[in-house]
C-alpha cells in the first residue's frame, strides 16, 4: 500500500508472491496495475496529496516522506508558482473529480505546474489514462525505495 494506494492493486501483488527478481515484480506490478478498473484508479490516486501541498505530513503520513522526497522541486518554488499550483490542482480536480497527478520525481515546480496546465486540455478519459501512467512511474519509484534501492 506504500508504493500503490489501490487496495486491490495491493491484494493481488501480494497473491503473485514470491517474486524472484525486481524485474519479475516491476512487470507483474504494471501488469496488475493496468487491469484495474477506474474505481481502483482512483482509490490510489486519493493517497496522494496535491503538487505543492504543505500538510504532507499530517494527511499522509503512511508516505509523506517519499511524497516529499518526490515533490522536492516544489520546496524552492516562488510563491507565485505555489499559488499557481494551488489554484490549477482545484480547478483540474473540478474538471477530473481526482488529484492531478504527475510523477514529479526530477521535475521543478514550474515543470510541473507548466503539465497541468497543458493536461487540463484534455478530456475526461485520455487524462484518466495519463494520470494512471503517472501512477504506475510513481509505483515503480517507490517499489524501488521499498527495496531500498535508489531510483
């Protein structure tokens, strides 16, 4: 549940159980992840907090310390770029109904805040798809730190 929020995602990784070699489980986590069904989608995505999000901490504390590792390209961003930040991750979750989500490891804030806004282009279900590769990136980053691996 660390490296993925979704709960069935979780249940059936540890099903395929023992994995032999990282490859062996990064493919079988790509696999399970991308037959999930929207509803699966989208409980992972709701345990991620948003880009630029201060109370890291207190509302994700199970994986604040990676989503900080993560989002580090926020920690020096003007405060012009957080705001902005702000106000595009309300309005993409008025559009999308779920947090905007990016695999923000490498990326500085203004990286970011530059795909949400080029995202909020999209329809409802090409950005479904897009966040839920974001997702898979993310799940394969933290697979990585679970096993103590630098990604």
């Amino acid at each position: 549940m660390k490296c993925c929020g979704s709960s069935r995602w979780a249940r059936e990784m540890a099903g395929r159980r023992p994995f032999r070699t990282f490859e062996e489980l990064s493919g079988a986590a790509d696999e399970v992840w991308f037959s999930l069904s929207r509803e699966d989608w989208l409980e992972a995505f709701s345990h991620h907090p948003r880009i630029g999000e201060k109370q890291l901490r207190e509302k994700f504390a199970v994986t604040a310390g990676w989503a900080e590792q993560e989002q580090k390209g926020t920690a020096g961003a003007s405060e012009n770029i957080l705001k902005a930040l702000a106000q595009g991750n309300a309005e993409y979750e008025k559009r999308f109904g779920h947090v905007f989500l990016i695999c923000a490891t490498g990326k500085g804030a203004d990286e970011m805040l530059f795909a949400l806004d080029q995202r909020m282009n999209n329809g409802p279900e090409r950005e479904l798809k897009i966040a839920a590769g974001e997702q898979a990136k993310i799940t394969q980053i933290r697979m990585k730190k679970w096993m103590g691996e630098q990604p």
